[in-house]
C-alpha cells in the first residue's frame, strides 16, 4: 500500500490512500502517534451526509484519539461524498442537507431518498470492509487489536449495517439516526447487533423525530447500550459528549502498551 499523502503536525502524523472495491477508488484517511510501532486500538469513524472523511470535526476527534489515548483512527469517503464528487456537486449536497437540518425544509423520506439510501448503503459496507483489511495489513494498527466504529446521523444510518455484518468491532458509538416503522432491513441489522453501544440523540432534531431515535435505541440487542439525550438541534451535540466517547472507547478497547505508543505521547 503507497501511500499518497504524509504530514505529521503535533504528534499525530496523517496519512491518506485509496483502495479498489468493485471497480470504484474510495478515498481513504488514517491517523496514528508520530512513531507510532506496534498494534492498537483502531476506530472507524463515518461521517455525516454532505461531509467527507477530514471534515474538521472528525479530523479533531482523531488527533485527540492519538494524543490522548494513543489510537489510530480510519475515515473514508461514503459513496456519492467527498472527493468522489466535484466541488460544484458538494456544494449542492451541502446545501440540501443543511435546509434539511436547520428545518427548512421537510426532512421527509420519499421513495427515491430512500432508494438512494439503500444503494450508498450497499455500497458503503464493503468498502469500509476492504478498508479495514488494509488499515490492518499496517504495522502500525495490526492484524489483532481491538476495533471500535463510530458513527452518527448518515453515519450511523451505513455504521449499523457495517457493524452488524463485522464481527472484528466491540464496540460502537452511534446517533442523530433512527429507526421508521417501514424501516424492516435496519431493524433487523439493529437486532444482530450485541457489542457495547452508546448513543447520543438530540431531542428537537428536525432529522431523526424522537419516537424514530428511541426505537433503534431499543432494537439493538446490546445487553450494554447506553443513551444520551441532550436538548437542541441535530447539530447541536455538547461538546461533552466527545469526552463520553473517549471514556466509552478507553473501556470498551483498552489502552495502548506503553511500548507502542509515540515517544513523543509517552507523557500524554
């Protein structure tokens, strides 16, 4: 695997590359220490609809996995996203989903989003399959370490079929999704899943109506799954959940042997 770009800033050095999967290049991200050696941790992170893999947030979250607990992070490109689309089609899509957000618009599922969802979904999964095959081959992540996903909004709505057909993730943080009652494909993904579960929900979400957002809570057969309800938008989660997820990986993933971990994160 080459790859295609290599920077390092603060510790954390990011490196991107692509993968083939059914005759499509999905752009994809990984983040580890600066130095790092060994196995790790790896968390697969899945973005929101109209945003990308290094969306500023996500990229955010992976330096402070790295600096923090001394992971490694994967992110690709969701079908139809990020540098799988021109600008002038992101710009678009940005649009769209964002009056759909703020209300501005009715976020109602017609037949051909749904469609549309169902194919970025079928797609998605086994691209993040073949990602995680080649985050793994790294000597930096390993073949054998412990795998968390998270996910919330679209990435929760292509996270729950992923992870309910990986078995190599423990662990999974999901939200700002839910499950309609015509919903039969994801309900019966929610239900294979019996791994750790935290999932964050906004109460006023003009995306994810409550009832929708507590019946996917309810159908994942997790014996631990832990929701946070918090009041506000869809892009309104505290930044205070982020520390919940640190804390929920640290636990359910384990920490880094001090022998893998980056010379200059020993301290961290």
């Amino acid at each position: 695997m080459e790859f295609q770009d290599e920077r390092t800033e603060h510790g954390v050095t990011r490196r991107s590359f692509e993968i083939a999967v059914s005759g499509e290049t999905v752009p994809a991200v990984i983040w580890a220490p600066e130095g790092a050696n060994g196995p790790r941790p790896l968390v697969l992170m899945g973005h929101g609809g109209s945003q990308h893999k290094k969306t500023p947030t996500l990229s955010a979250r992976a330096r402070a996995y790295a600096r923090h607990l001394g992971y490694a992070t994967l992110a690709i490109d969701a079908p139809g996203h990020g540098d799988r689309i021109s600008r002038e089609q992101a710009e678009a899509l940005a649009q769209d989903v964002g009056a759909r957000v703020r209300g501005e618009v009715a976020a109602g599922w017609t037949p051909e989003r749904l469609r549309q969802m169902a194919e970025r979904t079928r797609k998605a999964v086994p691209e993040w399959k073949a990602a995680l095959d080649a985050a793994q081959d790294f000597d930096f992540v390993g073949a054998n370490g412990p795998v968390g996903y998270w996910g919330v909004s679209m990435g929760t709505a292509i996270g729950v079929p992923f992870v309910a057909d990986e078995p190599r993730i423990t662990a999974a943080v999901f939200g700002l999704a839910g499950l309609r009652p015509d919903a039969t494909e994801m309900a019966a993904a929610a239900r294979k899943i019996s791994i750790p579960v935290e999932f964050v929900f906004q109460w006023d979400d003009a995306v994810a109506p409550r009832a929708h957002g507590i019946a996917l809570f309810d159908a994942f057969a997790s014996k631990e799954k832990t929701m946070h309800v918090n009041p506000g938008g869809h892009m309104e989660i505290p930044q205070f959940e982020g520390e919940a997820w640190e804390r929920f990986f640290l636990r359910h993933l384990g920490p880094v042997d001090a022998a893998a971990r980056s010379p200059q994160l020993q301290t961290v």
